[in-house]
C-alpha cells in the first residue's frame, strides 16, 4: 500500500505532508491564533432584551411551564392525529362506495383485460414481422454473420481485459 492520498476534486496523487510541512503549519496556525472577540458586555445585553423572557423567573418556574406547554402540544398532536385518521378513514370508505356504485372494479378489469390483449396481439405481430423479415437465406446469414462477429469481438475483449 502507497503512502499517497488522491485528490477527489482533481483525480490527482497527493504526497502526505512532511513533518517539516507539518512544523510550518503549525507554527503558522500558532502565530495567527485569535483570542476571544471583546464586546463589552454586548452578548449579555442583547439577551436581556430578547422579548419572551423575564429575568425574575427561576430555572424551576420555567422547565414546569415548559412541561405544561409540552402537555398541551402533545394533547393538540395526539388531537390532530386523531381527526387525520378519521378523515383518512371516511375518505377510504367513500372511495369504496363510490367504486362499488359506479361498478369500477369491473372498468378496471375491462381495461387490464384489453390492455392484456393488445399487448399480446403486438408482441404477436412483432414476432411475425421478425420471422418474416429472417426468413430468406441471405437475411438469415447476415444475421448469423453478425452474431458471430459480436461473439469474436466479446472474446476479444475479455482476452484484452484479462492481460
């Protein structure tokens, strides 16, 4: 096994980095290093004056609020889950009565029936075209000489491939 990396954007053989490369990066990433950005207490002021949040509230008050809004939207869920499912079930059964009615498993039937026929009768005909089209002799022997010329190349090529 080689020691060098293939570039995936370019296809290109890259050798791995040297440990003097490796010393100047380092050295580099050292010397540009940032510290923390000073805001002056921005970060902290812009957080107070987000709307949605009283600083007098404990931590407590406000993971027992969290859990009740959480009970609620989870009984609002369980709620619209439940109106889907009923929707979905009144929309299955008006589409079976509505099938049953208007007789449509049998227009399906009918239509898979003569979808199935015409199939057949155009697999038929092209069948008896193609028999038609090879039946003199020197279609036949063209057909054959192509055949094999496809199966020598083929040979070829695996032969080619196996070198």
């Amino acid at each position: 096994m080689t020691d060098k990396m293939i570039d995936n954007m370019n296809g290109m053989e890259l050798e791995p980095l040297s440990a003097t490369d490796d010393q100047l990066l380092q050295a580099f990433f050292a010397d540009n290093r940032m510290e923390e950005v000073p805001d002056d207490g921005f970060s902290d002021r812009v957080m107070q004056a987000l709307p949605g949040l009283e600083p007098e509230k404990t931590l407590l008050a406000l993971d027992q609020e969290k859990t009740v809004l959480s009970l609620e939207q989870e009984q609002a869920l369980a709620k619209r889950r439940r109106l889907e499912h009923l929707w979905t079930a009144a929309c299955v059964a008006v589409g079976i009565v509505a099938a049953v009615v208007c007789q449509g498993w049998e227009q399906i039937q009918g239509w898979l029936f003569s979808m199935k026929i015409d199939f057949l009768l155009t697999g038929s005909r092209a069948l008896t075209h193609l028999a038609d089209a090879i039946t003199p002799t020197q279609n036949l022997l063209m057909m054959l000489a192509g055949i094999v010329v496809l199966v020598m190349v083929w040979g070829y090529n695996e032969l080619a491939d196996a070198r």
